[in-house]
C-alpha cells in the first residue's frame, strides 16, 4: 500500500515537472473579435454642400484618385475657405467638398476631360456635374454649384472649358464662394486629389533678375 501512494506521488512530480515549463512557454489566448458595429443603410437625394446623414463617404489614399485635373474650377489656385473634412464615421456629419472663393460672375471651369452629366437646379441652386473621361465604371464625377451653366448635358468638355458662372446667392458660404465636390458611385472624395502637384503648389509667376544683365534704363 506505502510503495502505491508513493509511486503516485512521484508520478505527480513528475507531470507538474513537465507542464510547468510547457505553461509558462505557452503562447498568450487570442484577444476575443472586435464586434464590429454596422451602421443602418438609407438612400435619399441630398445636395453636394449638404449630403444627408446617411451618405457614404470613404477616406480612400490619394493615390487611388488619378491626378487628371489639369486646370483649377476657378482663377489659379484660389483660397480655400474650407476644405475637405470627411466625417469621423462613415455616415456622420462632415463637409464633402472643398470651397473656393469666388465672386458672382467669375467663369466656372472643367478641371479636367469629361462630358457634362447633368446641368440644372437642385434645390434652387445651379449645379453643374461632369463625369471625368478614363477614370473607370462608374466614372469620377465632379460638381460645381451654384453656377449658372452655360454647357448643357451631353456636352463633351475638356479641362479648361467654361461650363458656366459664378451664381449670386444660393452658397452656404459666409464669403462668395464655389462648392466644389467629386464622388465615384455614391461615395464622395476629396476633389483636390485630382490636382497634380505642379498645379497644387503653383504660386503666381515671378520674374527674377538675370544676373550680367543690365537693367532697362
């Protein structure tokens, strides 16, 4: 009976001698899943300045927009008055688009090659959208309001091209201005992406002196 209870004793110093080192080697327990929180879907027709609650907005890279703009919407490079502010969630409240101060009158311009889609009133406010050649199905689409338009839909438009005019009234800005949005399907972006750096950064022209060159008297 005393050499049983001591070859189970043994026995169990022997296996805590093995696992101990074997616990302690363990890897740690996989963190549980995040639960991830799906927001409710809804559709409705919203304005670009002022898209409703549930519009989708993604934050994709900058790289995933092709920098197809080859003019600015109006003048060279104008103030931002306020840019691109995606929201903190994908349905939440944010600003979709970028304005850029304008005076009533100034020409509105296609930044780049496209076809105007749709040139009317949305709200009482002109709006003038373009769908931007090459850029895939569905197609980039940039938005300019409030403009009176002076292309018509199904127009083929190259960058540069006037597409109408500054409207008097009817901008959410505090200051004269142009909304300026950019959306692939039903999802907006940031419309500056499609600036190239050379014109992003370009400031007014300057000339400088040529150095053994006597002025002009």
């Amino acid at each position: 009976m005393r050499a049983n209870r001591c070859a189970r004793t043994c026995t169990r110093v022997v296996l805590l001698m093995i696992l101990t080192p074997a616990a302690l080697l363990a890897p740690p327990p996989a963190p549980l899943a995040a639960v991830a929180t799906v927001a409710p879907a809804g559709r409705n027709t919203p304005t670009e300045d002022t898209p409703a609650a549930d519009t989708p907005t993604a934050d994709i890279p900058p790289g995933d927009v092709p920098d197809v703009g080859r003019a600015w919407p109006v003048g060279t490079r104008p103030p931002v008055l306020r840019g691109w502010e995606p929201p903190a969630t994908t349905y939440g409240r944010g600003h979709r688009g970028v304005d850029l101060a304008a005076a009533p009158g100034t020409p509105v311009r296609a930044v780049a090659d496209g076809r105007i889609s749709y040139a009317g009133r949305v709200a009482g406010r002109g709006v003038v959208s373009v769908e931007l050649t090459g850029t895939g199905d569905p197609p980039l689409r940039t938005t300019y309001e409030p403009v009176k338009a002076t292309a018509k839909a199904g127009d083929t438009v190259t960058a540069g091209d006037i597409i109408g005019t500054v409207e008097t009234g009817g901008s959410h800005c505090t200051l004269p201005c142009l909304h300026w949005g950019l959306r692939k399907g039903d999802t907006y972006l940031d419309p500056l992406t499609l600036l190239p750096p050379w014109l992003l950064h370009r400031g007014p022209s300057r000339l400088l002196p040529v150095l053994g060159v006597p002025l002009p008297g």
